[in-house]
C-alpha cells in the first residue's frame, strides 16, 4: 500500500482546488488505487498521482484519463480543467517565499551578479575603457540598464580583474541628488592601499535636473576632473541618459576629457535578450517555455528602454508561473511587455478608496521633475515631504505603493522604482501633461524653500519678483495650497510678507543706492586695474578657448553623426544632410562613417519643380532624359545625368493618368481624367499637343515601329490611335464591367486588364484571343508584363504583389512587404528585377527569379504612384505626390570574370606593376594571369610534391619580385614554401598538433615571415630562414580563417570564425583594431586605408580602417569569396570563388569632398528652416549643401 497523500486546502488556489477534486472523484470511485488506474490509462501510477498532487496544473490529456479511470464524464472534467486554467493565469499574484530570479523596475545589484545575464561583451568592453582612461561616460537611453550594469556587471568585474594589481583598491558608487558637494565632498579623495580609486556616478543627469545652483555644479564637475590627474589616484565613470548627454558640451574640459572615452548603451541584440530571460531562470532551476521567449524577444526588440518592462512583465510572469515553468498564458495574463506594469498600476489605484487615490497622485506626482525640451525625470523626495497635510492615509497609501513595487524606499528616502513608470503608465503621465508648469514652479519652490530652511531662514535666500509673483499665481486657490508642506507654506508667506517690507522701504533704498555709485566708481578703477593684469594672461585664455570650441565641434559632430545613423532608415533625405553636416563641422570617425553611409545610399538624384504632385514619370528612349508629369497637366523634362531642367511645358488641363514616349522619343503621348488622350510633338524644340478622339483614362502604349499608339478606357473600351493624324484606327471591347488596371506586353500585342471582380483577361490584340482567370479576390491596382512577356506581375489594394505564368496563369511567387496598395510597377530591361512602388511611400527591388527582395528605397513622404526604369536598367525614376521626382541606382557595376580551372581559389597576389595576377588553388596548382582578364598562363606545381597531398594557402611576391607560395600538406599540419622559378621547396612548419591545423596563412612583403593561422585561437609568425616561430598573437576566440599582410609588412589582418577582423603589429604583437564582419577572407591596400573582406553568400566589402566604416559593398556570385586581392593604386579588387573564378572589380571609392558632392547633388536641397532649428544649434555653423535650396 502507497503511501497517504499529503492534506491540500481546496481554498489556497484554482491549482490545489483541482487536484482536491480529483482525489474526491477517486474516492467516490472506491478508493481506486493509482496502479490500478493506471491499468485503465497509457500514464504511470506516479503520473497519475502528481495529477492530484496540488503542486501545478496537469496537461488536459492527463486530467482526462484521470477522470475516465474513475468513471467519470470526460466532457465535464474538460470544462473543470479549463476553469482551473483560466482562473491559474488570470489570479492576482501571490506572495511568494521563493526570491525571484528577476529584479522588475528595481535594479541588479552586486550580489545578483548569477542573475545578471546579456551584457557580457558590453561588460568586457567597459571595464577595459575604465582601467585605460580616467573619465568614462556611459550614455544610454532611460531603461537600457545601466544602473544594472554598473553593479552586477562592471563592480564585479573590476573585483576580479587578474592580474590583482589591475584592481582598483575600492570601488564607490553615488549618484549627485540635489546638494552633491555637501553630500560628497570627499569624492576626491583615494582610499590607502594599491590601486586606483573607482568612483561610479549613477544618474549623472541628476546634477542638471536636481542641483539649481550653477557654481556648486561647476564645482563637483571640477571635483570630478582632477581624476584626469594620475596623481590623484582616481578613475570616474559617469552615467547618465542620452536626452542629457549634450549638457556635457556646455563644459569645454568635460567635453575634451570625454571626446575619446564615451561608451553607447544600446539595445540588446536578440541573443542577448534571450540569454537576459533565460539566464536567471535556469540559474534558479525554473524553465521557461521556448514560446515565451519567442514572445519577449520578438517585443523587446529595437526598444532601447524596454528592459525595466520586459524584467518586470518577467517577474510577474515568475508569480504566475506554474510549477516550475514559466509560461506563455503566464505572460500574457498580466498584460505582457507593453500592459503587465500599467496593469500592475491600474489594479492597485482601483483598490484604493478616492481619498487615498487623490493621496497616491499628490505622492507619485512629488517624486517627479517634469522635463524641459528633455523627458521627464524621476526626483527621490524625503518622507516627511510627502506629508503636505498631516493626512493619516500617507503611510497606508505609501506602504501600498511599495508592495506594488510602483515606489522602493531607502531609509527616510522615497523614489519612483523606475523612470519607465512615467511613460508606461497612461494615467501618471496624463497627470504630469495636466499639471506640468505647475510641478515645474512647485519643484523650483520645494528647492528654494530647502535652502532657506538650511541657511537658518535667511530672509535673502526668500522669493523675489517674477519668481515670487509666479508662485502666487500658481498657488493662489485652496486646492493648490494644500499640496504644499508647512516648510514651503512658511516659504512663501514670508517671501511675500518682505515684499511688502521691503517696499517700504524703498525710500531708504534709493539713499543706499546713491552711495552705491561712489562705490561703485571706485571698484570701476579696480577693475581697470584688473584689465591691465588680464591682458598679460590673453595668449593663454585665448588657447584654451580655442581648444574649448575644437573640443565642442567635436562632440557636436557625433552627435550629429550618431543622429544621421538614426535617422538613415525613416529620413535618408535628413541623415544624408546630418552626415555631411557633422563631417564639415569635425572629420571625426563617426562622421566619416556617417557619411559614407549616406552615399552608399541607391538615390542618385532628387528632381524638383513641380507644384503639383507627380503622376507618371517616364525615361525617354535613349535614357538621357526623363520626364515627369504633374497633375496639373505640366510636363518636366530632366537631363537624367546632371539633373537639370531641359524643357517644361503644359501637356493636359486635367490630372494626368498615364505617359509613354514614342520609340524614337519625338513623340509623347498623356492621357488625363477627363479620358482624352493627348500627343505632344517634341522636335526640334517645339511643344505641338493634338487631342485625339476617344476615350483613353489608363495606359498607353507605342507599337514598335511607334506608326500607331493604344490606350484602354475604364469603361473597358480598346481604342488604336494613328500616332501621325489622331484618327482612330481600331475599337473593341476588352472587358464587361469595370477596368480597375490595365497592362500591355512589351511588343504591344497583348493587353492585359483587371476587373473589379479580380478577374484578368489576356486579349490578343491581332489575332482577337482572349484568355482569363482569376489571380485573386483582393482588388488589383497596378499590373506589368516581364520583358519576354512569360510573367505578369500583379499588385492588390491589399499591398501584396503576384508574379504569374501568362502562359498557365499559375501563381509563381508572392512579394509580401508593402504596408499600403501598390499603385505601380514595372520590370527591368533585363527581366531581373522588379521595382513595384504605392501608398506606403516606399519603392522596392525585387529579384524577379527567386522573388526576395533585393531594396527598399525610402525618401519620399507621400505615395508613390508612377516608376519607370532607364533603357539599360542602371537607374529607376520615381514619381510620387510629395512633388518630386527621385533618380535611384538600380544595378550595381558588374566585374570581369575569368575561369582559372575547377578548383576553389585559395590565395591572390597583384605584381608590383598591377598588370599580373598570381593565383593559387586548394589542388596545390599556382597560375599567373594578366590582371586586364586575358587568358591564364599555364599552371606551375612543385616537383618535389606529391599529387594532392595539399593545397596553396598563400602567394606572394619576394623582394625581387618572384612568385613565393605556401602550401600545407594533405593534413593541414605541415607547411612548405615553394620558389616556382627555382622549383624548390622549403618546409618552415612541421607537423602542428591535431588541434592546430593550419588553415590559413600569409607571406610577408620581404618574403622573411610566414604567419599562420587554423583550427587554434593564435596566429603565429615564423622565421623563413630558420623555421622558427618568432610571435604569437593571442586575442583571438575562434578559429583563424584567413590571413593577409599588408605591402609595407607592418600590418597583418586576420578574420576569425567568431566574425572578428582584426588588424594586428607584427612587431608588438598588439591587436590595433577590431572590426565586426564574418568573413572568410580578407586584403588590406596598399596604403592600409582600406579593407577588402570577403563573405561565404559572396559579398565583398571595402571597409574604411580609420573610420571603421563600410565603403562599399558588391555582390555578383552566389558561392563563398575565398580570395582577395587589392592592385597596388587600388583600382582594382581580385576576387576569386569556390568555383574556380576570378573577378576583378573596378571600385570607384572617391574621397570625401567627391562624397559630399555627390550627396548634394543627389539631395538638391540644404536644411529646411525646421530641420536648422531643430538639428543645426550651438551657434553658426557651415551649410551642409552650400548654394541648395531647401
């Protein structure tokens, strides 16, 4: 006989009631036993016994074979258990003895150091900018965690630096509040013993939104600056929110000392976000469901100060959590990211009576400090403040507010438990909307009123003037005075009560007054005096001011920078013209990055003029020009090249629906709303339009030889027009009911029509045909053939866009991206792409072969509604309602390809010439080919080596100009160096152990070092000569997976599997940069400043080094880039495959003034009044595009 079950109180939740009806029912049964139901069920007796344990909710399927085991109605134990579940996820949380693995708006602190997790590389890179610079500033929007990262993450780290003598000798974490050189005045001062100083200053901001007095801020600045100072012994790090970092700025040292110590807290990555909610848990022993972190990565994402949400919606998850699951309907009970904390506040204000809830809104609003061109900020408030009226229901209310976890109190100090409850609580922030100019006076009083009460009531440190006269104002009625403490009451009446004194005495003030000028004329003498004595020290304040402006415009043009980086995806137009702003101003890295950013953008040029908004643009024939056609009827002519104006005249009185050239582009043809069709003569500088007979409201097309032109009506009618007279040569009717879109083949023969019912008809225009089906059962907006007339693509009011088999009518792909109707597409050319465009604002490429997406071009702020593609597919012109006509690139240059043999390419090297090309291969084959894609030399091979027993990992050329290459042995652990003119062969590494194969290697311009790399973590130099390893470089976390020296020998480049490219000292063996990028092989030019790298989806990318910022990027193969190689002026880029190819690219990278050209000229316009104002402050600074127009 088992042993008894354990007593259950059926009262203690829906969980242990269920199971206190399950052991009823098997007590009604008999007294069943649980190996004997498990003979009537696939479940085990002990499965069946946790069922009714009381500990977690059974699965369904388990509660009903429990019930069938007894006997019992399934159906009715099936409603049981989904009550039991309801009630489960919708009850209020509990009290819970277990601690929770999450923090919710409160912070992590040093001791929940297990439970911190998603910050580690953020962690790393922090504590390595405090221990190599004095002043650090960590800047990150309110919620991106860096209070938590400050105590769980970089306190711990600092406490386990190795080696010890890397420790500080202690650590001190403050935050300003309102008196911080009262409250720190020792901050200055370092602890005895080995060691740096550590001060952490939290909530930096405090010292602009809290302390009022400008000098006793100037002076803890000050404080904080002598850690710049080695002898002091001290190492600062400031923390504060983004909307405050340009405060900084106002104070040239700060600025200067932070310009190159500045650390980004940004939003975690989706791994991150992960490890932060899986970590804690699994750290506690809970488990969390595989859908439910789906759910919190997938809505944390992109939210920089979403992290105090999803860690308190986690927590309330926790309360809820079943066994020791934490589940998805556990999260989406309390309201998930967006509503478990504004739920959490809705359900405690409901409990409260209308008296305490009055009383909770005059708390929360004293712990506030309404923002001013800032958000608003959190404020702590002592206690006693918080009893303005001497109300009994303060403390209740208060102690309410801490289980709530809406408030945390520190001794007699009281805070908001986060900042995220001001905007993620809709009721407290109407509170603050309400009463904002109040709570500004009323937090400038409650200061006022503090300091007068600390100087001992000092009737000076009283209201005067406009101050006193506000303060009246604002709490001249019953209701507002009483949301004063008895301090600011006595405040304010005895400011008023020596106003009135003092105007008493004014009689008596004007006798002082006179004596003051005596003084005064005599301190005039003094500061005389004082000039002279200033005029010796110009030469050096003039210095300083200047390195105070340098210091300013640099921080300036990072910031722009970091804005043009915002901005790049939504504006384009706007961080276009930031980039070249903030380069102007400072070339900082970030600013050069930023700028070759914006011209890596596809737009080419933005055409402007019309005062209507543009409905058809089209490309003439030859591609030199193209035209646009407002819906006033006025058509503009554009050189497609420079963008300039070429004609402009009026084509239509009535808005225009359609525009087609004539093929040899003398002829135009616009048909408008009012359904006429309209041929405009264009020869010999002339402007002739001819109204035709017939109704045309949609398309129109040219037949080939351009002797006749066709339109179509929405009344379904197909009428051909003779292009020379006007005269209708043909009619007939191409559909029953409404036209809702119409498209012609390319050669005019088949015309394709969309009625209201989504069904499409193919009408043979010669022949009479007639074929239909039905796409689809949204409306069609917009339709177009593929150049060979095998696709018809097809968009819908819906967004989506089909492509489909004319011949089968059988759907062959659907485009999904587009938000709003898709007005217009049109293929290229070539068939290869698809550029559809509508009401979302956005035009798209589309690779018409496989149907993903290729771009997304951004910039016009109204729809989209005609696009045309230039005769050789290199540009797309844009038409949109915002007035404007936009030139986009839509291909990219194509390379000279050239096969060498099957083989995968394996190593690259340019001569010094830059007319040759040395390749090698994995099947051990070295080839020589002219760099200008003429045919290969034959294949060299050392003598002395044995068919496929390796292959060539480097070529390089010697100091006199031979042909050197390495090869590795059959197992990757032997390594040879073979001379192809001499034919010898040299073995430099010998059998490296099993775990250190070599996969990589790269020979040194003086043909002296060989560098390896592999399956271990260091690349190692050896001497050629002697075949001796000379240096390891260590820093590496992954395998090495390509190497390359740069031409003057004093950088090496390597590229880990881990996705780190690193540019390495030979001589010191220091790593001196890293740049993020998985790639698989890598080339740095000849004069180091740019870097090739290479990508298994085959993209290349040139990274500019200094900057650390993408170049260009170009894309033309589908296998891996497995070689590079720069010619020495670095006009040519050698790229060889898997497949045996080799590419030679002929990138244009101009320098900066070309860019910043190129983008004015792109853009066409400077900064509108609004955007100067709001971007463009701090005094006067260049334009971004001097002579535009905005």
């Amino acid at each position: 006989m088992g042993r008894p079950e354990s007593a259950l109180d059926p009262a203690s939740g829906p969980v242990q009631s269920f199971a206190f009806e399950l052991r009823k029912l098997r007590q009604e049964a008999g007294g069943l036993t649980y190996r004997a139901m498990a003979r009537r069920t696939p479940y085990s007796p002990a499965t069946l016994s946790r069922a009714a344990a009381g500990e977690h909710l059974p699965s369904l399927a388990v509660a009903l074979a429990y019930a069938q085991a007894c006997g019992a109605d399934p159906a009715e134990w099936e409603r049981r258990w989904r009550e039991a579940e309801r009630q489960a996820t919708a009850a209020p949380p509990r009290d819970q003895d277990d601690p929770s693995p999450y923090r919710g708006l409160a912070r992590y602190e040093t001791d929940d150091r297990h439970l911190f997790f998603g910050r580690d590389q953020l962690t790393a890179r922090l504590a390595e900018r405090v221990l190599t610079h004095r002043l650090v500033a960590v800047v990150g929007p309110s919620g991106s965690g860096k209070s938590s990262l400050l105590r769980a993450g970089l306190i711990p780290r600092l406490q386990s630096e190795e080696p010890p003598e890397r420790r500080p000798a202690a650590i001190r974490i403050l935050t300003p509040g309102p008196h911080p050189m009262s409250a720190h005045a020792t901050v200055g001062q370092a602890s005895r013993g080995p060691g740096d100083t550590v001060v952490l200053v939290d909530q930096f901001e405090e010292l602009f939104t809290l302390c009022a007095d400008p000098a006793e801020r100037q002076a803890y600045l000050d404080l904080l600056l002598t850690a710049l100072r080695p002898e002091h012994r001290l190492r600062v790090v400031i923390v504060m929110r983004t909307d405050f970092f340009g405060h900084c700025a106002r104070h040239p040292a700060l600025a200067a000392a932070l310009s190159e110590a500045t650390l980004l807290v940004g939003p975690m990555t989706p791994a991150e976000l992960r490890r932060a909610v899986v970590g804690p848990a699994t750290a506690t022993g809970l488990i969390v469901e595989r859908q439910l972190t789906a759910r919190i990565v997938e809505e944390a994402s992109g939210k920089p100060g979403g992290l105090p949400l999803m860690s308190h919606a986690l927590l309330e998850t926790w309360r809820r959590r079943s066994g020791r699951t934490l589940t998805l309907a556990g999260y989406e009970a309390p309201g998930g990211l967006q509503g478990a904390l504004s739920r959490t506040a809705e359900d405690l204000y409901a409990r409260l009576s209308a008296a305490q809830a009055d009383r909770a809104r005059k708390i929360l609003l004293r712990l506030v400090t309404p923002g001013q061109g800032t958000q608003d900020t959190r404020r702590p408030a002592d206690r006693e403040e918080l009893r303005t009226d001497g109300s009994s229901d303060t403390d209740e209310v208060l102690e309410q507010l801490v289980r709530a976890r809406l408030v945390t109190v520190d001794g007699s100090t009281v805070h908001l438990a986060h900042e995220a409850i001001l905007t993620a609580w809709p009721r407290l922030r109407n509170w603050i909307d309400e009463a904002r100019e109040r709570l500004r006076v009323h937090r400038l009083l409650t200061e006022a009123a503090r300091v007068w009460d600390a100087l001992d009531r000092d009737p000076g440190a009283l209201y005067r003037g406009v101050r006193l006269v506000t303060a009246e104002e604002v709490f001249d009625s019953p209701e507002a005075e009483g949301e004063l403490t008895p301090l600011e009451r006595d405040f304010l009446v005895s400011s008023v009560t020596a106003r009135d004194r003092e105007q008493r005495m004014a009689a008596v003030t004007t006798l002082r007054l006179r004596r003051l000028t005596v003084l005064l004329s005599v301190l005039l003498a003094v500061a005389v005096t004082a000039g002279l004595i200033a005029w010796n020290q110009y030469r050096s304040s003039e210095r300083r001011r200047q390195e105070a402006v340098t210091a300013q415009r640099t921080a300036r043009s990072r910031e722009l920078a970091a804005e043009s980086s915002a901005l790049l995806r939504n504006d384009p137009d706007l961080a276009s013209l930031l980039a070249v702003q903030a380069y102007r101003l400072d070339p900082t890295a970030e600013a050069t990055a930023s700028l070759y950013a914006a011209a890596a953008l596809p737009l080419r040029h933005r055409l402007t003029g019309h005062t209507a908004p543009v409905d058809a643009v089209v490309f003439a024939p030859g591609g030199r020009t193209v035209a646009g056609v407002g819906s006033d009827g006025r058509v503009r002519v554009w050189d497609a090249a420079t963008g300039e104006v070429r004609a402009a005249f009026r084509a239509s009185d009535g808005a225009v629906r359609a525009v087609a050239y004539r093929p040899d582009g003398r002829l135009l043809a616009v048909t408008n709303t009012r359904g006429t069709l309209l041929l405009t003569d264009l020869t010999k500088g002339r402007v002739r339009t001819t109204a035709v007979r017939g109704r045309a409201e949609g398309p129109v097309v040219f037949a080939p030889g351009g002797r006749t032109v066709a339109g179509v009506g929405y009344d379904g009618r197909i009428r051909v027009w003779d292009a020379a007279t006007g005269e209708v040569r043909a009619a007939f009717r191409a559909s029953d009911g409404a036209v809702r879109a119409v498209a012609y083949r390319p050669d005019g023969r088949v015309l394709a029509v969309a009625n209201a019912d989504g069904t499409i008809r193919l009408h043979d225009l010669s022949g009479g045909r007639t074929r239909a089906w039905t796409i689809s059962h949204a409306t069609v907006t917009s339709m177009a053939f593929s150049p060979d007339g095998r696709l018809l693509a097809v968009g819908d009011l819906d967004g989506s866009v089909r492509l489909t088999d004319t011949g089968t009518g059988a759907r062959q792909a659907l485009l999904a991206g587009h938000t709003g109707p898709v007005y217009t597409m049109s293929f290229s050319p070539d068939g290869r792409v698809l550029a559809t465009a509508g009401a979302d604002d956005t035009a798209r490429l589309w690779d018409a072969s496989t149907g993903k997406s290729r771009a997304v071009l951004t910039g016009h702020r109204d729809s989209v509604s005609s696009l045309s593609f230039s005769p050789d597919g290199g540009t797309l012109a844009t038409g949109s309602r915002d007035r404007t006509v936009r030139l986009w690139q839509a291909s990219t240059a194509r390379p000279d390809t050239t096969r060498t043999g099957s083989a995968t390419i394996s190593s690259l090297a340019f001569g010094e010439d830059g007319r040759t090309l040395a390749i090698g291969d994995v099947s051990g084959a070295v080839r020589v080919r002219d760099a200008g894609a003429r045919p290969v030399r034959r294949a060299r091979r050392p003598r002395s080596a044995p068919a496929g027993t390796g292959s060539v990992v480097a070529v390089g050329r010697g100091p006199d100009g031979r042909i050197m290459a390495a090869l590795t042995s059959g197992d990757a652990r032997t390594v040879r160096l073979w001379d192809p003119t001499g034919r010898t062969l040299r073995t430099v590494v010998r059998q490296r152990p099993v775990a250190d194969t070599v996969l990589a290697a790269a020979i040194s311009p003086d043909g002296r070092t060989l560098a390896t790399g592999g399956t271990g973590t260091t690349v190692r130099l050896w001497d050629v000569a002697t075949g001796r390893c000379r240096t390891v470089l260590t820093g590496a976390t992954d395998v090495i997976v390509a190497l390359a020296f740069g031409r003057d020998g004093h950088t090496l480049v390597s590229a880990d599997a881990d996705g780190a490219v690193r540019l390495w000292d030979p001589a010191s063996g220091r790593a001196m940069a890293v740049l993020a990028d998985q790639a698989v092989s890598v080339a740095p030019s000849a004069d180091g400043s740019l870097l090739a790298t290479g990508h298994t989806d085959g993209t290349i990318r040139v990274w500019d080094v200094a900057a650390h910022a993408v170049r260009a990027a170009f894309w033309d193969r589908r296998t891996a880039v497995t070689a590079l190689a720069f010619s020495p002026d670095r006009r040519a880029l050698a790229a060889g495959g898997v497949d045996g190819t080799v590419q030679v690219w002929k990138p244009a990278l101009p320098g900066p003034a070309e860019t910043i050209d190129s983008v004015c000229r792109a853009l066409h316009r400077d900064f509108t009044p609004q955007e100067r104002l709001q971007y463009v402050r701090g005094g006067p600074q260049p334009s971004a595009c001097t002579g535009r127009g905005g």
